[in-house]
C-alpha cells in the first residue's frame, strides 16, 4: 500500500503545482498583465502571483517576467490613466489601504486605526475597488461599524469631559449580544454594507451619505462623470438568506449623488447583478431575472437610461430562453447563465463580450445591445472566456478537461476576431497525456423536457472489463460541469480511472425549462438520468468494468450518490460524498438557504408565516437519500465540512450514524471548513482520501 500511496501523493503534489488563471489585463498593445493561483502545499494555503507578458506587434508572446508573489494583495486596481495603482493589502490580519503614483508609495493607511467602519469586502458578490473619473477618489464596500456597547454595569475610571467633537459618545448599555443576520455561507459575518470613499488628495476616509437601512449595497460604480454612483441594492427584510452561489436574492439598482439624494428602480419582484455603464454613460446595462424559486436560473440582459428616475423602465435586450434559440451563423444558443461581465466588455459602442455555460462548455458571446443580436465567438476544443478588452485587441482564455489555462490575444475587425494568438506556454500534463473525453447528447424516455447530456473521460479503447468507472453528478442542483481542467478528475485519470459528468436535467446552460422542470422531482428524475447516463456509457465502451462502479459527488452531487447507492445498491463498489444533502427536511430549518435548496427543489413555496405544515416536510424527507439508508450496501466515505452553513453538518452525521446502525462500512472525515472543503490542507486530505478509499473498495490497493 505504501508504493501506491506514494504514487497517489507524488502525482497529487505534481498536479498540485499547475496555477489557474484567475484574471489578465491589456495594459497597452504590447504589454499584458496576468494574476494566478497556485497550491503551496509547503504553507498550506494558495499562492497568488502575478506576471507580465510583453507582445511584438503581431501580438506574439517575446518575453515573460517572473511571477512576482501578490499573495498580500487582497483587491488591487489600476486607474484609467495608469499611473496611479490602488492596493488593500492584508498584513497581520489587518488591512492597509496603499495608493502607488509613477514609481512610489504616496499613500498608506491603517484602515482599522481609523476606526471608521468595519472589514473592507473583498468577495465578488459585493466587492468595489473603482477611481472616480478624475482619479482623486477611490470607491469600496465595507462593513458597518456597530456602536460600542457594554454591560448593564461596568466598573469605569473617571474621565475628564470632554466637550464639541472631542465628547465621547456614551457606549450602548444591553446590546453585546444582539443578533443579526450575516449573508449566509462563505459571507458569514457581512451583515450590513456601506459605501466607503477615500479622498487621495486630503487622505481621508469618508462613509457616503443616504443610504436607506432596509439595503445592503453591492458592486458599485462610479457614473463616467463622477457626479453619482449606481449599483445593487439587496433587500434584507423579512430575512437574508445566503447569496453565494444564488442569482434569486430580491434586490434593484440604486444611485447615489453626493449630496445624499438616493434614488431605485421600482422593480417587480426582480434579482439583479453586475450593473454597468454604456460606454456613452448615457444608460446602464445588468443581468435580471425573478427573485425566488431555483438558486441559479436563465438570466435576461436588460438597460434603462441614466440617471434613474422614480418612473425609469427597463428594457429587455436578451429574454429568457425557454429552450433553445437560433443566433447568427446557424449557431444555438440556450440563454444567459453568468452572474457577471468582463471588467472591460465593451466591443463596441453598442456591442459586449458575455461568457456564459452552454451545455458542456463555457461560450463566449458578442452581443448587440441595440437589436439584441448574438454571435458565438467560435472555439472548438473546450471552453472559452473573454478576459479583457482595450480598443480593438480582445483578452481570453482557453482551457479544457485534458489542458490547463491558456491565454490568447486577438484583434477584433468589424466583429471578427482575427487569428488568435496564444501568448503564454501551454501547460503539458503527461499523466493524462493518453486521456480523452467525449460529450454525450442524451434524452430521457419520459417527461415534459428529456434533454440532458454527460462527459465521458478517460481511455478511448481498451482491453474488455479493464477500467474501472467513477459516476460524478454534479452539485447545485442547478449547476454544470464544463469543458475545463480541475485537479481531482486529472489525478483519478493518472491513475487509471474512467469518469462519467453527468450534467442531469436541472442543469444550467440547456434551457430554462431543464432548470424548471427538476423542481418538485429531486431524487426521482435526477438519479434516473445519471442510471441512463451510466448505462449508456458502459453500452459503447467494452473496455470499461460493469462490475467497478464508483460514485463520487458533493453538496446535491453527494444527494444523487447516496440515493444511487440506495435504490441501486448492488450496482456501485464504493461511495464518495462531501458535505451531501441527505435530509431535506431537517435541513430546512438550518441551511442559510432553506427556500430553495429545500422548497424550491421539491416543488414548494418558501414561507415562514403560519403554522409549521407537515405535509411539506414529509414530501421533503420523502425525496431524500435518507428513506433509502437501510438498503444501503456500499462502503461510504463522508467527507464533512464542520463550518458548512450551506449543508450543516448534522446531515452527515445522522447518515454516517444511520448506516453504521445498518451494518455498512462508513467512515467520516470532519473538516474545520465551510461548504467547498477549499482550503489547501483540508483539499488534499479530501482528494487522497477519496482516492484510497475508492482503490480499497475496488480491491486495487
């Protein structure tokens, strides 16, 4: 055991060492910045680094520097003009906000000594790093800083009054322990947002004025004129309910002047995201869709005029996708599924860059904002992102299950782009050099909507009853596994191993009536999808061992493997789920999401007014694994995350207790960590020990 083991940990630490692109800017027509990260195992935590390309005038990669480590680097930006830079920096567990001019450091302050307001947001759900239009101010969200409160009674020195500004505010008496919602997972202590602006030129710090308190802000921007800022404007009553991960938050788009004047669009029942201004600044563009129901959902591209009034109106540019829609050059398209825009998209005065999930695949698109005409910008060999764009050259990326990211820069001529170039080395991955995947269309036998598709990954021949499956529905539900590398699927392929993606009905980027129509059929339609999934990859591929069925999945990943396992329970050798659903109706009343991840899924509306009914948590135990625990057979892994808001970890271990009572063999790991189990030390525990675990099980140890 102790050779394989090695194996498994030396090819782990290989794989480990490939970085992942996590943003590339044009600085000028010959110089291209890029940001990565990369595992340090060493310290246990992810490295960031930067490094700068430099482009000849055919737009080929000359020269590249070193990476330079930016690890401290929490937000960062460049100004229009370049020649100011914006850092917050963390150091010591303290943030310093750092203004660099030309060459120097000219600024630098102790956000926490000033005492002004809270942690700066850094997340991607909330977080602004933006320079006025003049470049004297800087933008950001943070934290609401509570008064100080005391006990009841509290021995004190005597103090000297004092009088005007230098007067102490007396501390409230009886709040220390007050509660107040935070925004969920991975958000957990971001209750109240403010907007912040710090003057460069006096150095000071000023919390922006008219905010009203029923709002917590978001993503905000300065109007190209500098004279107000719009953004996002999430509502907090009756209650916050987690926001990772979820388009469906109530929320519109606000302004506001500098004089306090606070104005929001009078949306119906509306979620919305990433706002932007045309680059005219004579109107905003965002993404929308209905509050509530599903977490992820097909999103419509909307613009309204600036600035707002009381009597504004949006005007739908892309509408919902139902199905399936025909775009320029034949191509199909199946609707928006992006939270957000490139940081510069604009192709166009009236033309953007888009990225979004197209079944298998993340798609890029150039989009009309005027007539609402859609190109695909064609890529063959996996997924394809739009990273930047500055006047007619055009930033992105490239990547796919067997090549890690790569980047490549175009030239956009009256809406082509010319031959693309690829500016940094493509990453070689000899352990899965003689890997291949396949995408399989696939139509379920019944239902009111039967598209769904899979991934096949791994040999495409083989001697007869050789390779060994894993079977890997994703999570969400309403997710997507997309044409791109990710370390786990890379490691179980160096190892031998085939993999089955199965993208069920209720999957994004097929149509908004997939995502509809697993509402009220979790645990049914889903399993029965993977079934036909797994039967139609072993019909075609001899070389693949019918008797070496693995499940590995996380979140509604790890429901579907736990169902799999109980309703097919002499079908699957081995069991793998991280942080799974297993009872939904427990977990109604203590998942930050409990309106759709418990209701919406199985048909129900969210609602915390009335009498508890029963019949909603009997039809929400009924579609869980957990009704199919006793016939369980296989030994199960659970990979369990203790700091899990999302699938609190009471789930795992009324599972893991249910089937030892059963007599099956079952082991939990508990992590201290929230729901994706990310964090270097906690990543590679997990991975190896799925790894082992299902090696023992299929008796290849």
């Amino acid at each position: 055991m102790s050779t394989k083991l090695d194996k498994i940990v030396k090819t782990y630490k290989s794989l480990a060492q490939i970085p992942s692109l996590i943003g590339a800017q044009i600085q000028s027509e010959n110089v291209i910045h890029t940001t990565w990260l990369q595992r340090n195992i060493e310290k246990g935590s992810m490295a960031k680094f930067s490094q700068t390309i430099l482009l000849n005038n055919n737009l080929k990669s000359i020269e590249s520097t070193l990476p330079v480590d930016v690890s401290s680097e929490v937000l960062s930006k460049v100004s229009g003009s370049q020649k100011l830079k914006a850092v917050l920096r963390e150091s010591d567990s303290k943030h310093y906000l750092e203004i660099w001019k030309n060459s120097n450091l000219v600024r630098v302050v102790d956000l926490a000594a000033l005492d002004v307001h809270g942690n700066v947001y850094a997340d991607v759900e909330f977080s602004s790093f933006e320079f006025s239009p003049d470049e004297t101010k800087l933008l950001y969200v943070a934290e609401k800083k509570n008064p100080k409160s005391e006990p009841f009674y509290k021995r004190k020195k005597p103090e000297e009054p004092k009088d005007g500004e230098n007067a102490t505010k007396p501390a409230v008496k009886g709040e220390e322990y007050l509660f107040e919602q935070d925004w969920g997972e991975q958000l957990v202590a971001k209750k109240k947002s403010i907007l912040i602006q710090y003057d460069i030129e006096n150095d000071s710090v000023e919390i922006l004025k008219g905010l009203p308190d029923n709002i917590c802000v978001a993503q905000p921007q300065y109007s190209p004129d500098g004279t107000y800022i719009i953004g996002v404007a999430y509502f907090i009553e009756p209650r916050k309910l987690g926001l990772i991960y979820c388009t469906n938050r109530p929320s519109t788009l606000f302004q506001l002047d500098f004089e306090g004047n606070f104005v929001e669009l009078q949306f119906q029942n509306k979620a919305v995201k990433s706002p932007r201004f045309t680059p005219d600044g004579g109107s905003v563009i965002w993404l929308q869709r209905e509050a509530g129901g599903p977490h992820m959902s097909c999103m419509q591209l909307a613009k309204v005029a600036v600035p707002f009034t009381a009597k504004s109106e949006a005007e739908v540019v892309v509408d919902t996708i139902q199905l399936k829609k025909e775009i320029a050059g034949n191509k199909t398209f199946f609707g928006i599924y992006n939270t957000g825009f490139p940081k510069r998209l604009w192709a166009s005065k009236n033309e953007i860059f888009l990225n979004t999930n197209q079944k298998y695949t993340l798609n890029c698109y150039l989009i009309n904002i005027d007539s609402g005409n859609i190109k695909e910008i064609e890529f063959d060999s996996g997924s394809q992102q739009i990273l930047d764009v500055k006047g007619d050259m055009v930033l992105a990326l490239r990547r796919n299950f067997l090549v890690p990211d790569r980047v490549v820069c175009g030239k956009l001529i009256n809406g082509q782009i010319s031959e693309w170039s690829e500016i940094t080395s493509k990453v070689e991955v000899p352990e899965i050099q003689d890997s291949s995947y396949e995408y399989l269309d696939l139509v379920a036998p019944n239902g009111a909507f039967t598209d769904f598709n899979a991934i096949y990954l791994g040999p495409s021949s083989g001697s007869v009853k050789t390779v060994p499956l894993i079977v890997w529905p994703h999570g969400g539900p309403h997710a997507a596994f997309a044409n791109y590398y990710f370390l786990e699927e890379a490691l179980f392929l160096s190892l031998g191993y085939a993999i089955l993606l199965v993208n069920y009905r209720g999957s994004i980027g097929s149509g908004n009536e997939s995502i509809k129509y697993l509402e009220g059929k979790v645990g049914s339609a889903d399993v029965r999808d993977c079934i036909q999934a797994v039967d139609s990859v072993l019909k075609g591929r001899p070389w693949i061992n019918p008797d070496q069925l693995s499940l590995c999945g996380g979140s509604h990943g790890g429901f579907l493997v736990a169902h799999l396992s109980g309703q097919y329970p002499d079908r699957f050798k081995s069991v793998v789920a991280r942080n799974p659903v297993f009872d939904i109706a427990s977990m109604s009343i203590i998942s930050d999401i409990p309106d759709c991840r418990c209701y919406a899924v199985t048909g129900l509306a969210y609602t915390q007014k009335g009498e508890i009914d029963n019949e909603t948590l009997l039809k929400m135990r009924e579609a869980s694994p957990i009704v199919h625990a006793h016939k369980v057979k296989a030994p199960t892994l659970l990979q369990i995350g203790s700091k899990d808001l999302r699938v609190p970890p009471h789930q795992g271990n009324e599972y893991f207790l249910r089937l030892k009572a059963n007599g099956v063999k079952v082991r939990m790991n508990l992590y201290e960590d929230n729901h994706p189990l990310g964090s270097v030390p906690n990543e590679m525990d997990n991975v190896i020990n799925t790894v082992l675990w299902i090696e023992e099980h299929l008796g290849r140890m």
